[in-house]
C-alpha cells in the first residue's frame, strides 16, 4: 500500500545516518579547572573561592565529548575527583631510566655555555649546519703563523719566478742561436745584414730607413733577422722586459723604442759581416747591454753600476750570453773567461761616441 511521503519520517531507502565522531579537543583547560588544579596542588581542599556553586565542566581530556566534559562537572565533588584521579595518573606512569652519560653530558654544555659568555668577540660561521666560533686570541695566533709562513714562502716563490724567467730566457736565446746559424749557413756563413755605413752611428733606435737602404740603429740589424723568418719576433722578447716587443708591424724594420729591445746584437757597422764559424767562443747576442740608456732620440752612456755591470733585465745579478757556437751561458758579469768585456769595444771602460768598433774580429761589442 502506497503511502504518501511524510517529510518528517526518515527515507526508508536512505542509509542509516552515522553517528558524529567524538569531538576532540586540544590538552587545555578552562580558567575555572585550572584554578581547581593550582587549588589542590597547594593543597586546599573543597572549591576554590568563587567557585562553589555548579561550574564548567572538564573540557580538555582527549577522548571526552563536550557533553560528556559538561555532564561530569554537574557536581564540585565530582569534579575534585576526577581532577585528582587524573593528577594521580602522572604519579603511576612509567619513568625510564635517564639515559647513561646525561649528567656529563649535560655538565659538559653548561662549561661550555659558561666559557662562551666569557669570550669579548666572536666570530661565527656554519661549516655542515653547526655554529663554530674563535676567540680573538686565537685569531691574532692564525694570523702570525700564516704571516710567519708567508714570510718564509715568499722569497722561494720569489726566486721560483725568476728562475723560470731566466730559464725561458735561455731558452729563447737559444732558439735565436738556431735561426742564427740557419741564416749564416744560407748566406755564406756570414750573418745577413742592411746596407751600413762603416763607423755611423748605432743607437738611433726607431728611426727609418735611409733612402740608400742603410739603417741608423743595430737593432734593426737584429729584427731583420726575424723579417727573413728564421727567428720568430716573440722569441727575442726577453720574459724580464714588460716593454718588449712581441709582435713587428709588416712595415717595421726596427723596434719602436730602446725600451722595446730585449737583446743586444753584435754591432754589424763594420766593414765586413759577422762571420759565425770564425767566433765560435764570441758572445753575439745577450740581454740588453745596461750601460746604455737612450729616450726620445737622445743618448748617453750609464756608468754608476760600473764597466762591467750585469744587465737590468734579471735584476742586475747576471745575464744570459748566446755564443757563436750556439751554446747560452750565464754569466754573473760582462766579463768572459777569454777576459773579453761583451759591452764594451776591447781597452775601453765606456762609451764615448757611440759608433765605437770591435777592435778586432773576437772583440764583443754588444749594442744598443
């Protein structure tokens, strides 16, 4: 039999309704337990003033609905009871052990803590997530070792780069020895050479070519070497001259300025070219002769290091010397075993004219 649908009568065919879950509450009691608990931990008794009629319930045990947490504070009795079974509660828990070395342990933090505070300046820093600090003391002691170690580091490392400055020196010097040889043994053995004028000038560095194709200076005598490829231009860059010339333009036949040359080359304004395989012990190409000094096309000889004076290039504690048989020596003076001065024309103890000559065939005059 149909029945008309009652709005007030639960759908048959609905499912059952599930009852609300217990509402949980966070561990807080309201003021008027809290002043019941304070009241009984000071050991009172009875209710706490203003609280002697019906009060709030408990309303903050997990577990308990707010119904039940209002049913079971109808009465003040029952209320000391249950605050004072569950207080009970905290005496009949289980304890563990402390865990062994916690009183060391914990001296230990509280000596540290304490040696912290007493520290006048800190500085902090993380290395994998924990806090390290340094006592000013121990600051300046890090410091005066790293100063004592520089101290001591500094000068081998000093000397390191000049050693590796005069090794490639050498080095350079010697593959200049090469296209040297290469070059007199293609013309006859004598070095190849622009047209001079026997007894002219040699120092007037960076002027140009003459109309009759004679040149005014001997390191363009040197850097021709380098126009007929047999020495690269780099390689007569002496690695102790930050003015050296590394790279000659195509139209250059000679080095732009006396600061610019690194090496100074047997004078070939002479008569006759340098004959490599009649100077086999000859010095023919060194680091730059020192007693000279030329700028803005002025020139003058230099005589407070004295005659035989060691080059500026390595800091005036010797040179490297390329000799005629393509061996390099250094020398720690100009002076050669043979007592031959490599600066200076034989007999002479400075320049005068600047157009001084060998004066013989074995006598180095090295210039500019």
């Amino acid at each position: 039999m149909n029945h008309d649908h009652d709005p007030t009568r639960p759908d048959d065919t609905a499912p059952p309704a599930q009852p609300s879950p217990p509402t949980k509450w966070a561990w807080r009691l309201r003021e008027e337990d809290a002043a019941v608990v304070d009241h009984l931990l000071d050991g009172g008794d009875g209710m706490p003033d203003g609280q002697g009629g019906a009060a709030p319930g408990w309303a903050g045990v997990v577990g308990e609905t707010e119904a039940q947490a209002e049913a079971g504070a109808a009465e003040p009795a029952t209320r000391r009871a249950r605050v004072r079974a569950w207080l009970s509660l905290i005496a009949t828990a289980p304890a563990d052990d402390p865990p062994a070395g916690l009183l060391e342990r914990t001296m230990s933090r509280i000596t540290r803590h304490r040696g912290g505070q007493a520290v006048v300046g800190r500085i902090g820093t993380t290395a994998e997530g924990h806090a390290v600090a340094f006592r000013w003391t121990e600051l300046i002691a890090l410091a005066a070792v790293l100063m004592l170690a520089v101290s001591l580091v500094w000068p081998l490392l000093s000397q390191a780069r000049v050693d590796a400055r005069r090794t490639e020196c050498r080095n350079q010097l010697a593959a200049a020895g090469v296209g040297l040889t290469t070059a007199a043994a293609d013309h006859q053995q004598a070095v190849p050479r622009y047209p001079v004028e026997p007894g002219a000038p040699w120092w007037r560095v960076g002027q140009p070519q003459r109309p009759d194709g004679t040149v005014q200076s001997n390191s363009a005598q040197l850097l021709l070497i380098t126009k007929l490829d047999y020495v690269r231009t780099e390689t007569l860059a002496c690695p102790g001259n930050p003015y050296a010339l590394r790279e000659l333009p195509e139209s250059a036949i000679d080095y732009p300025n006396h600061a610019a040359v690194s090496y100074s080359y047997q004078t070939q304004f002479t008569a006759e070219p340098m004959r490599i395989d009649r100077v086999p012990q000859m010095a023919i190409l060194a680091d730059r002769n020192p007693l000279l000094q030329i700028a803005q096309q002025r020139v003058q000889a230099v005589s407070r290091w004295g005659s035989t004076a060691s080059t500026r290039m390595h800091g005036g504690v010797g040179q490297n010397v390329l000799l005629g048989d393509g061996r390099v020596v250094w020398t720690t003076d100009a002076v050669m075993p043979d007592g031959d001065n490599i600066w200076l024309p034989e007999g002479q103890s400075m320049f005068h004219t600047f157009r001084e000559q060998p004066a013989r065939e074995h006598d180095a005059v090295l210039v500019p």
